[in-house]
C-alpha cells in the first residue's frame, strides 16, 4: 500500500471499546487518507467482544494502549464519564511524550469523509480546531459540538452548519485536532472538572479558561456511523 507521510509530524489518538463491529469500516476510511499521520495509537479499555483481534488486522503504523477499570468505576465517582476521560488522558499523555506537531482525535465511529482529513484540520494553524459532524439523538441529529445560547447563555446544541459559524463553546473530542502548543500545556487535560461535565466539554471549558479559542472546519470532513 502506498503511504504518503505528512509534513508535520501528526499523530491520530483513537479510544476503543466494545467497537469491533465499527472499526472494518473506520479502517478503511483511515486508509484513504493522505497524508497519513506518523502512528495510529489506541487506547482500548474492558472491551469483550474482538476490538483487539480487529486491531491486530490494521495494516498501518500503530501502537496499542491498554487500560482496565472496575465495572463500577463510573458510579463511584458519580460520573459516566470518568472512564473516557482517563482513556483521553492517557493518549493525551502519549502525545505528549511524543511531541507532534499536531495530535488528532478520533473516534472509531466517526469516519472520515475526505481524504485530506488532516490537512484540513492543521492547515488552519489553530491550537483547537474541531471537525463537525452529526451526532444521533432522539429528536434527530445533531452537530457534534456546543454553543452559547444568544438569549440566556445556556448550552445548546445546533442542527444545521449554516448556523455554526459563530464560536463554539466546546466541541466535540471525536474529531479534534490540537497543536503541540496545547499539548504541552499540562493545565488542560480531559478529567471531567465538574459532576455532569464530559470529558471533551471539560477540556474546552479548561483551554477556554486559559486563552485558548476555538475553531469549527464546517466541512463534510467526517461522519459518524448511526
């Protein structure tokens, strides 16, 4: 298989659970694109079906991290979320002991749709740039990320990209892309900040806390599988 490296040394950060069924068809989607990063690192955690058997078939350049936590660790610390904060923390961690220029979230439902994937996120030269795409939800879909109500300043999520084009308050760790500056930048990590934040809100709401904006590319760059 031909493999175009980019430029810049660019690494995709990919937590996996339970995702055997997904991850044929992500796989594919990753193989189209060029460039391709320097290495793929996953971070698998208490999977039970064949998610790490699917990962030994990936034919291109990756390292594996594992992870176990108790069953219940989420209900002891009153925080469905604290499970895939410590999986993003460990790969952010792993990024930042391998110092790229850029490191790309993933996740292994979230297709990319376009091959310059990477290009298009890093050509911005932004510290947080987040790839739209729609998320399911019982009254339909919508864009992965979150803004500030103009009327009372609550959070909101948006249907349509037409409407996006103001900054987000946070958008979605399934597809970010973060420079080296905001790597190293050990004040903002993923553990939750508060009882009923997520992990990627909790770490927009950090890189907003200390200067960092964010930035949306509203193009069809990735799509999640429903």
């Amino acid at each position: 298989m031909m493999r175009s490296v980019s430029l810049t040394k660019t690494i995709v950060l990919v937590p996996v659970y339970n995702c055997g069924k997904n991850l044929p068809a992500f796989f594919n989607s990753l193989y189209n694109l060029n460039p391709q990063p320097s290495l793929y690192v996953f971070a698998e955690n208490n999977s039970t079906d064949d998610t790490l058997l699917q990962i030994q078939q990936f034919k291109l350049p990756h390292k594996v991290i594992s992870v176990w936590f108790r069953p219940d660790a989420a209900m002891l610390n009153q925080n469905r979320y604290v499970p895939i904060a410590h999986v993003r923390q460990l790969l952010l961690t792993f990024a930042r002991n391998y110092d790229p220029d850029y490191a790309l979230f993933l996740d292994s439902d979230v297709c990319p749709q376009t091959k310059e994937l990477i290009e298009n996120l890093t050509r911005l030269k932004k510290d947080l740039v987040g790839g739209v795409y729609l998320r399911a939800f019982p009254n339909g879909n919508w864009l992965a990320s979150k803004w500030k109500s103009p009327i009372d300043g609550q959070i909101i999520m948006r249907r349509e990209i037409q409407k996006a084009l103001d900054e987000p308050a946070m958008t979605s760790a399934g597809c970010m892309c973060l420079s080296r500056k905001i790597i190293q930048d050990t004040r903002v990590n993923f553990y939750p900040i508060k009882s009923n934040a997520s992990e990627d809100f909790g770490y927009c709401i950090q890189a907003n806390k200390y200067g960092y904006k964010i930035f949306l590319v509203l193009r069809d760059l990735a799509r999640r599988i429903l």
